[in-house]
C-alpha cells in the first residue's frame, strides 16, 4: 500500500512538472525575418483570423438514415 501511495506521489510531481515547464514554454515572441539585404526585420506574430465552416445541406429523415444502414 505504501509503494502505491509513492508511486502516485511521484507520478503527481512528475506531472507538476511537466506543466510548470509547458507553462513557460508558452512565451509569445517576435519572429525574426531575414530582409533581402541581409538586414534582419523583426515582426510580431499575430493570431491568424478563425476559420469558419458552414454547412449547407438539408437533414435526412428517419427512413433515408434507415436505408444508409
């Protein structure tokens, strides 16, 4: 019983771990852009619009969802 109450111990700090280090991997920073004239150009990295997808299509009824089966 104790070996499974270690066991679980360390698997929770193992995990505390493991998210404290994605935390600080989470860090926005600037991308750095080579210019044509070797000159480096720093941008900021912004979010991409979200995709949006719209479905157009009427619902089957129960009989042609039976008849797919």
């Amino acid at each position: 019983m104790n070996a499974l109450k270690n066991i679980e111990a360390i698997f929770l700090i193992a995990a505390a771990v493991a998210v404290a280090a994605v935390g600080g991997m989470t860090e926005k920073r600037p991308l750095q852009v080579a210019a044509g004239n070797s000159a480096i150009a720093t941008v900021a990295a912004a979010p991409a619009a979200m995709d949006v997808v719209v479905v157009s299509a009427k619902r089957l009824s129960a009989a042609e969802k039976a008849a797919l089966i």
